[in-house]
C-alpha cells in the first residue's frame, strides 16, 4: 500500500484542477461571444448613407423648351432631308406666303417615319430626344433605368391623345396635376421624365 497523498483527479486531457478559466475577451458567458455593440445615430433623422436621392420630376416648362428645341432640329433635318428625295416646292403654298414641300409616295412615307422614329428611338437607346438631352432630362423606367423601345413606342404613340384638343392641353394639365409630373402616355407606359 503507498504512502503520501492521493495522485489529483485525471480528466481527459491531464490533471483536472477545478473548472476551467473563461477565455480572454468572453467573460463569464459559457458559449459563443458576446452580442456586438449596436449603434445608436448621434440624432434622431440621421441620414441613411448609400440611400438613393429623391427624383426631381421635370414639369410643363422644361419639357415644353425640348419640344422646342426638337422642332427646330427636326425641321431642319428633315427640310434637307426632302430636299435630298426630290420634294419639290409647293406653288400653291408659296403663292399664299407660306413655304411648303410637296412630298409624295415613299419619301414621304420614310418621313413620316423619321418624323415619328426620332423621339421612339432615342428616347428607347439613349434616354431621350436630343432637347431633352441638351436641357438635363432623361426618359426613365420605374427603376431610373433606360426604357427600351417598347415603353418608347407605347409613350410616343399616345402623344395624339396628349396632344388634345390642341397644343398638348390634355398632357399639361396631366403633367400639372401629377405629382411625378406624368401625361397619360408616360402613365400608360411606366415611364418618368426626371433630372439627369
């Protein structure tokens, strides 16, 4: 029989002196790490960073001064355009003191065309007509992305029922009275006419 005092208990990994010693950092919580510190905003309102800035929706001027300045343009394009395919002075119009080119068959067809393919196209492919453009407008979706030709061709095709019963009155009271500034074919289409 030995003599001398009891070897101390053996737990798996060697002698065992009473529980072990939270980890550094951990405090008494027997698992895992504490819960993180949560922020508290130095004011209540803070701003949310990374957020997106509120639109600013253009309105009856703006897009009235595009128009203008599309029908200056596309007067001129098309007046060299006629000019190109033959369209000859109207006498009858010149006799009455107004300037007009007589156009017929399928030039006149391609400027009806252009005519209406002009607003489609770059409002679809490039965010919107060159008056637009020049006056920091774009043509957006819902998502302040480009449209497409589809939402061109539907909000350029409606711009006869804005145009009523004349000078667009229908399309700026619409754009009056809607707070995202919409006339009935950007409604219908889910397009915006919002700052660049």
């Amino acid at each position: 029989m030995p003599f001398g005092p009891p070897p101390p208990p053996q737990g798996a990994y060697g002698p065992s002196y009473g529980p072990p010693a939270p980890a550094a950092g951990y405090g008494t919580a027997p698992y895992g790490p504490p819960a993180p510190a949560t922020f508290t905003p130095p004011y209540a309102g803070a701003p949310s960073y990374g957020a997106l800035p509120a639109r600013e929706y253009k309105g009856v001027m703006p897009r009235l001064f595009a128009v203008i300045i599309d029908g200056i343009l596309t007067g001129i394009g098309m007046t060299l355009l006629m000019a190109v395919l033959g369209g000859g002075v109207d006498p009858e119009a010149l006799a009455s003191g107004d300037f007009a080119y007589a156009l017929s068959g399928a030039p006149a067809l391609l400027m009806v065309a252009l005519a209406w393919g002009y607003p489609i196209v770059f409002e679809g492919l490039f965010g919107g007509t060159i008056g637009k453009l020049v006056l920091g407008m774009r043509v957006v979706n819902a998502e302040g992305g480009n449209i497409g030709l589809g939402r061109a061709l539907v909000r350029n095709l409606l711009r006869i029922i804005d145009a009523l019963p004349f000078f667009y009155l229908l399309g700026a009271i619409l754009v009056a009275s809607s707070d995202t500034k919409q006339r009935l074919g950007d409604r219908v289409a889910g397009t915006y006419v919002v700052a660049r």
